[in-house]
C-alpha cells in the first residue's frame, strides 16, 4: 500500500489524465480523512458480522515495536466457515503504550475481544511465542495456550547445533558467501564456473540469525555450488583460505540431513536429530497442552490415533464423547422466549367460579412418542460412541489430503464429530498470522510514514490483510 501523498505525486496526476482527463482526483486530505476510515468501518462492520456467527474460533497474538518506537498489540481470529473453508482474519494491530507486564496485557486481549463482541468461551486456544509476559496474561485469564511450534522449532535447532565443530562450518560458510556477496567479480567467477561445469544459475544465500530454515537453505545451496565455489575461491590466492576443508563439508551435509530421517544418518546427524526431538517433547508435555494436541490429531483424518499410545487412546475417546455430549446437552437447552402453539398450556379458573372445571393441559401429536429423558440420553451417548468408532474404524487418507475438504465430504456421516473437528482443526501451530501483521506494519511504517498515527496503522494493516478477503 503506498503512501496517501502518492495521489498528489506530478506522475500520479499525469498517468491519470492520460487516462482520463475528465477525472479530478481527489486531495490527500480526501483519502485519510473519508475515503479510508469509511472502507475500514464498512470491512469492519462486514467482518464483525462474520466473525459473531462463528461457535468457536482460535487466536494468534504478539507485541512489536515499529521504526518509531511505537508499540503495538496484535490479534488475529482462526475459524472454519460452514464451507469447511479455514478463515484468518488481522482483526487489530493497535497501539499498546502500556507498561508490558502480563496483568496488563491480559486486560488488553480481553478488551480486544470485547471490541469484537467474541465470547471467551468460544475460544478454543490461543498461539503465542514464548515471551513471559504473554505466558503469564493467559494464565491470568485463565486461557489454553499452544506454544508456537516455529519458535520452539528454532530454540530446539539453535540448542542442538551447539557443537564447536558446527560453529567451525558455519562461521566458514558465512565468510565464504559473504566474500562472494561483497565482489562482483567474485559473482561473475562463479556465474562463469556454473556454466562450466553445468550447475544451477543459482546465488549464494546467507543465514538469517532469527530463522532457522535461513542456516538451512544456505547450507544446501553450499553443497549444490561446492564444485564451482571451489573452482573460484582456488584460483583466489586471497581468499584461498575460504575453501572449506573435507571435514567442515561432513559436518555441514550431517546439518543439512538433520530434517530428513535416514538409515545412513552420521553419528552427528543422530545426535542433533535426538536433541531436538528431546526439547519439544519436554516443551509439548504440559497436560493440558497434550490433551488438546491429542483431540485435534485424533479428528485429523490424516492422523487419528498414530501418534496416541495405547494407554492414550481410550482417555481420548472418553474425552471426545463427554465433549460431544455437553455440545447436544448445549444445543438442546430450552431458551427462555414466548410459548408456541405446540408447547403445553393450562387455563385456570377465574377465581370464584366453581362451575367451570379447570381445562386439560394440551398436547401436541408428537408428544405421545416421546421417550423418557434417562433412555434418551443413555441411547445419545450410544449413538455417540457409536460414530467415534466407525470414524476411527474408516483407514487414514493420504498425507496430502486437505483434511477439510475430507470433513466437508463426510460431514454427512459423522455430523456431531464434524462440530467437533470444526472446533479444532482451526487452531494455528504457529503465531506467525500475528507476525505477518506485524510485517505487513513494518512495510507501512515507512520513514516516508513515521509521522502515521497509531490508529491510522491499526486502520492500513488491518485493510491489508483483509480487504481481499472481503
């Protein structure tokens, strides 16, 4: 989105006369002042409206900090529509100039909350990295938290490659690309070795220190160039030194290995393999966290009960039933509202009157063929348990199966667990949703912009994100 004063640019006015010379563009004053805070409260009466329909929904949520030392609150909304269609919404990216303590945080998201008119209890979870004040905002609001599996991800690669001889490679490798980054004619050498020797016209990448999938593709696009960067850096008496020797190439194609399982695995590769599963076992073992991850496993049609031990599976399926039993308990409670033609009346006498006996309590046809309240509900938990197992009787699908397009065909089939999956499967793994909002923020946040106002942020993120949406 460019800036606003882009409409008062002589090329902007120039372009649109070409286009149209009877069109008279409006001023910059227009834009911010009518035309985008009348968009925003129309793309935000429509996503309100959207949102309040929804019986339950996951959030993500983060604190950043712009170029003007501003800082903001994000919270975005996960949900399935009735299309089985996963739905995300930036529902805001405001101003928070609070101190960041978790009391005050946990106030701030339940007023975002409210602003939105969304129940806390239709909240299933909320995603967050694991900053201590957000942690500790959710404990106070009583909240179920996921951790973010990017960030646990990163910490657990981060905690395995602390090894001296990985440091050696790395570093090694970031010299070497660096060297190659900083002289075109470096780049040119290696241009010219690719095509001799047949490689990919591919550049070096360099490591981004925040993501660990950066340390990755570097080191693989080391390994797919070795040929040709040897060929150059050989020739270089400067930075012949830069070669990597035999032993730091073993250690950065165990790295590279390190997310592939593999039969052939160097005693390296085993290590950080087992380093890492080991972290996010201990870090995913809170119970409330497994039970929740077990629920939306087991009503994956991918999954189901393959990764649940057996000593699992029936805690499981009790907690799937009792769920579902409280979800009809729910739906069937009579509502407080006026009596219809089909409910029981009783006329009574008017005082006084003794001649008129009192009129028999109607009953509708229907009435007659109802079941007593004890069978009904002995014969629902039947039914219940009854499709738990014929869902879980049905083979898995395919790894690449979109599980919701699944549900949306055998909704039909299973329509209390259909509820329940709906319920689940929106959960985000990941607070990434929350960090593209603040990316998009940052593209915004402009030196060209560091005089927009909090709210006016607020207003241009949240119409990035959503108004295509719309």
């Amino acid at each position: 989105m460019v800036p606003i004063q882009a409409v008062e640019r002589d090329g902007f006015k120039q372009l649109l006369k070409t286009l149209d010379p009877r069109y008279t563009l409006p001023g910059r004053k227009y834009f911010s002042e009518t035309a985008l805070p009348k968009l925003y409260e129309s793309c935000r009466q429509t996503l309100a409206h959207e949102v309040q329909k929804v019986l339950h929904f996951a959030t993500t949520t983060d604190l950043w900090t712009s170029r003007t030392s501003e800082p903001y609150l994000s919270l975005t909304a996960h949900f399935i529509d009735e299309t089985w269609q996963l739905q995300s919404y930036c529902l805001q990216t405001s101003y928070f100039p609070d101190d960041h303590t978790g009391d005050i945080i946990a106030q701030g998201l339940k007023d975002a909350l409210a602003s939105w008119s969304l129940p806390e209890d239709r909240m299933v979870c909320m995603t967050t990295d694991s900053g201590a004040n957000v942690v500790s905002a959710l404990r106070i609001n009583n909240w179920q938290r996921l951790p973010c599996f990017g960030h646990r991800l990163h910490i657990a690669i981060e905690r395995s490659m602390r090894d001296p001889r990985i440091d050696r490679a790395i570093g090694v490798c970031k010299k070497m690309v660096a060297a190659f980054s900083s002289s075109w004619k470096k780049k040119k050498a290696l241009a010219d070795a690719q095509e001799q020797l047949k490689l990919p016209q591919h550049k070096l990448i360099t490591e981004s220190p925040t993501r660990w999938g950066s340390r990755q593709r570097m080191i693989e696009r080391f390994l797919e160039q070795e040929k040709a960067i040897r060929h150059v850096l050989t020739a270089d008496k400067k930075h012949r030194h830069l070669v990597p020797t035999w032993q730091d190439v073993e250690v950065l194609e165990a790295v590279s290995k390190v997310l592939a399982v593999k039969s052939d695995d160097t005693e390296l590769t085993k290590k950080i393999k087992q380093t890492i599963l080991e972290y996010l076992n201990t870090k995913y073992s809170e119970d409330c966290v497994e039970e929740l991850l077990s629920l939306a496993s087991t009503l994956d049609p991918r999954f189901k009960n393959r990764y649940n031990n057996d000593g699992r599976i029936k805690t499981i399926e009790t907690a799937v039933t009792a769920e579902l039993l409280a979800m009809v308990t729910e739906e069937d409670s009579p509502t407080p509202g006026p009596s219809t033609a089909a409910q029981a009346t009783t006329v009574e006498p008017e005082a006084g009157d003794a001649s008129e006996p009192a009129k028999k309590t109607k009953k509708s046809f229907g009435s007659y063929f109802k079941k007593p309240q004890e069978f009904r509900g002995e014969s629902l938990h039947i039914a219940i348990e009854k499709e738990i197992q014929s869902y879980l009787m049905i083979p898995e699908v395919d790894s690449d199966v979109n599980p919701l397009d699944w549900w949306k065909t055998q909704e039909i089939n299973f329509p209390r667990l259909g509820k329940l999956a709906k319920k689940y499967l929106c959960i985000p793994a990941s607070s990434s949703p929350s960090e593209r909002a603040f990316s998009t923020g940052g593209n915004i946040v402009t030196c060209h912009r560091a005089a927009l106002k909090p709210d006016a942020v607020d207003r241009l993120v949240f119409l990035s994100h959503n108004l295509k949406r719309m």
